[in-house]
C-alpha cells in the first residue's frame, strides 16, 4: 500500500497546445493503492486496430499529441498508459525510485476492450 502523493491539480494541464485529450483515471492498481494513474483512449472503442503509445522516461503522453489524431482521424484506437510520477500522474516515489526496473507495473492493462 502507498500512502499519500503529490498530485499536480488538474487546471495545470488545461489549454496544452495540440492536447485536447481528457485522461482516463484509474485508482487502487496493485501496490499502489490510493494513487491515480491516467491514461489516454482515444478512438472507438471497437475499431479492427488499436495502436498502443508508449513514451520513454521522463516524458509523458503530451508528446502523443502528434499521432494520436492521425490514428482517430483514420478509425483506429490509440492507447497512451501513463506512468507514476511524470505528468498528470500523481508522484509516488522518490525521483530516484522512478527508474526503469519498475516501468510496467501500473500500466498492465490499463486498457480493456
């Protein structure tokens, strides 16, 4: 269980160039129970393809913002999970603590069909 974590408020993501997309927020993933995770889901949700957009560190999904429309534009889903402690994600772990080895984790099915 994890306790209490910094949250960045919402209005700070208002108005982004080229980012018109609204998170989807899920809570109480395994071993980090009480911390919102938001994901992205654009695009029907029964489209034939979904294209999964996965950002390195230390970025966020903002940087989807440049192909996200060209999927939906042509009937696919796009699905961009986020991870702790970059973006609107809330902040968990020590700086030192968002490495690599843990990448994953939280974003296992973050999207469901």
């Amino acid at each position: 269980m994890v306790g209490s974590a910094p949250r960045c408020p919402d209005n700070h993501f208002r108005n982004l160039p080229g980012f018109a997309c609204n998170p989807v927020y899920s809570h109480n993933r395994k071993g980090f129970e009480g911390l919102r995770l938001p994901n992205v889901d654009a695009g029907p949700s029964d489209a034939d393809h979904g294209f999964p957009c996965l950002h390195g560190e230390t970025t966020w999904c903002y940087l989807d913002s440049l192909v996200l429309p060209v999927f939906t534009a042509a009937g696919h889903r796009a699905v961009a999970p986020a991870d702790f402690g970059f973006g609107r994600s809330d902040k968990a772990a020590p700086w030192a603590d968002r490495r690599q080895s843990r990448k994953g984790v939280p974003c296992n099915g973050s999207a469901t069909s």
